[in-house]
C-alpha cells in the first residue's frame, strides 16, 4: 500500500558531507565525519517548513565503514519504516563505500518505501558545497509518492542500489548508473522519472543479527597480468570464507589465478567472478566452473556473496563457527 505519510528521519553517518577544511578554497585536504546530522539539516532553508527527524547514527569516513554499522543501520533503517508517519528514510553517507552499504541495505530490506543515500564530494566548508543541495533532493525524493527501495542522490540523479556506482575520484557529479542510467532526475525540486522504480525481495533482518565479528570472511583478489595464485592459498590458510575475483573483460580470470581459485572451491569456499569493467556484465558462457556475479561490480559482489553465505548459514541453522583456518575446520 502506499504511503499518505510525509515525515522523513535523516540518519547521519559521516563523511564528507559532514566534513570541514580550514579554509573553504580546501576540497581535499580536509577531515571527514566532523559536523552533526542535525548541522548538516540547519544548513538547508528549504528543509525548515518538512516535517524532519534527524539521528546521528554514526560518524565515520565511509572508507572505514563496517559490517557493525551495516548491521546497526539496517536495523534503525527498518525501525523507522515501520512507522506509519514515515514516508522514507535518508541516509547522510561517505561517497567511497556508498555503492555497497546501498546494495547491503537493498539486498537486506528491499524497503517498500524510499531509503535514499546522499553523499557530497566537498566537505560542508567549501566555498560551494554539494552537500546541501544534494540533502534537499535527497529529502525530496523520500516524500516522493510511490517512490520505493535504496536509492542514492547526488548532483541532481537518482540512481538505484544495483547500479550505482562512484566513477569519478573528485567531480561532483562522480556517480553513474552505468549502460542503465539513473532512475530519475531532481529538478526544482520535482521528481522526473526515467525508469521505474527497483523491485526485489528483501533477505530480512535475520540474516544480519549475528554478531559480525562472526560474520563470514569474504575477500576480494584482482585478476591482473602476472597473477598468481598464492594471495588465494594464504586466504585459505587464514579460513577465508568466500573469494570475489576481479576478473578482468568477461570475466576471464589468470590461469594461475584461476588453478588457485579451483582449488580453493574444492576446499569448500565460495567464489564469484566479477567483472574489472566499469560498464557492462559477466555474460556466462557454458562450462564456466566458476559462478558469476552478472552486473555487479566487484565490491558488490562481495556484499552479496557475504548475504548468500550468511543465507545459508541461517537455513542450515548453523551456530556461526569460531574463525579458524580452513585446513583445520576440514580435519
Ligand atoms: N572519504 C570520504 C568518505 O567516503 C569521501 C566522501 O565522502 O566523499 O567518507
């Protein structure tokens, strides 16, 4: 059913739309995570007369972001759309992991209603800030009617969790939604839409309510020229749980890289090949030994990869098992 409420609660988490340099010319050599949610909503007029709930849920720079976080806020994200009143939840974020707390967020609670993620490449000093233009769309799109799933707003797009992607290392217009494009558009504060918006089933917050400290371990190892395969045997020694490679075109992998990656599926770790590109997907080809990821980038593959095997975990009604090495757990 949709939503007749109008209320938005803004989750503040960090980076560097929260962040501050000491003189306003600085765009990089400043401190993310500095200024309070409840700052960054002051600094927008436009949000004076919307009914607005603001919540510091943590102060980090993204590049440091945690599954602890992740869990946590998946849980107030889920609290608060609870709540008739709400109509959509708006996370303030770092740029640099914003792609995979997205997919995490969507691929957990697929929400019926908006949870939108809103980042800024110039910290809140800057002579011309994104920050709070971006909140105000950001805020926009969460009382958009109808408007559902993670969304990310940055420079005037909406991009869906599945696709988006940060591009671009200093523009403000630095993330893309790739071939797709984004969803939509904000302009003047209306929303013109350019696809509809995402579907998908939530995994639910059960997957997630293990302590992550016993999470599985899940890395990520780079298909390049000169590969080998002994990054892939230390992680096995260490009990790695599941392996992502960033397999380069088509998902083509090194063949040493690859003899390793075998092998270590045959240990019974869990490995995913992901496409190096920036556009397109891993297209199967018959007899592949090694699953692919399709459209997901890397560090989304990862994320998802760690859900499946927390899924299985949960229906095996498997207790998560102390962190051991591999060749121990097997003997
Ligand atoms: N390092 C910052 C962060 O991800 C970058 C940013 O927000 O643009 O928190």
């Amino acid at each position: 059913m949709q939503s007749t409420s109008s209320r938005v609660v803004i989750l503040g988490t960090g980076g560097t739309i929260a962040g501050t340099a000491a003189s306003a010319s600085d765009q990089v050599g400043y401190s993310a995570a500095q200024l309070g949610v409840a700052q960054l909503v002051a600094a927008v007029p436009e949000l004076a007369g919307v009914p607005l709930e603001a919540e510091q849920l943590a102060q980090l720079d993204s590049k440091d972001m945690d599954h602890a976080t992740w869990r946590a806020l998946a849980q107030r994200v889920a609290r608060h759309l609870e709540r008739d009143e709400v109509a959509g939840v708006v996370v303030t974020h770092g740029t640099d992991t914003l792609e995979e707390t997205a997919w995490f967020l969507q691929r957990v609670l697929a929400p019926r209603k908006p949870v939108v993620l809103c980042a800024a490449m110039r910290p809140a000093t800057a002579l011309s800030p994104d920050g709070p233009p971006n909140l105000r769309d950001a805020v926009r799109v969460a009382r958009e009617p109808g408007a559902r799933g993670v969304l990310a707003v940055l420079a005037g797009q909406v991009h869906g969790a599945a696709e988006v992607q940060k591009l671009h290392a200093y523009r403000i217009d630095a993330f893309g939604s790739g071939e797709a494009g984004p969803l939509a558009c904000v302009e003047e504060s209306r929303v013109r839409m350019l696809r509809a918006w995402p579907e998908g089933d939530a995994l639910g917050l059960g997957l997630v309510q293990a302590d992550p400290a016993d999470w599985p371990r899940v890395e990520i190892v780079t298909s390049h020229a000169g590969a080998g395969g002994a990054i892939v045997e230390a992680l096995c020694a260490q009990g790695v749980d599941g392996l992502v490679v960033a397999a380069s075109g088509n998902g083509t992998v090194h063949h040493a890289l690859e003899s390793a990656l075998l092998a270590a599926q045959r240990q019974g770790v869990a490995v995913l090949r992901a496409t190096r590109c920036v556009f397109g997907r891993v297209i199967p080809v018959a007899g592949q030994a090694l699953a692919d990821a399709g459209g997901l980038n890397p560090v989304k593959a990862r994320v998802e990869l760690l859900l499946r095997l927390l899924a299985a975990r949960l229906s095996a009604g498997a207790p998560c098992p102390p962190r051991t090495s591999r060749a121990a757990r097997r003997t």
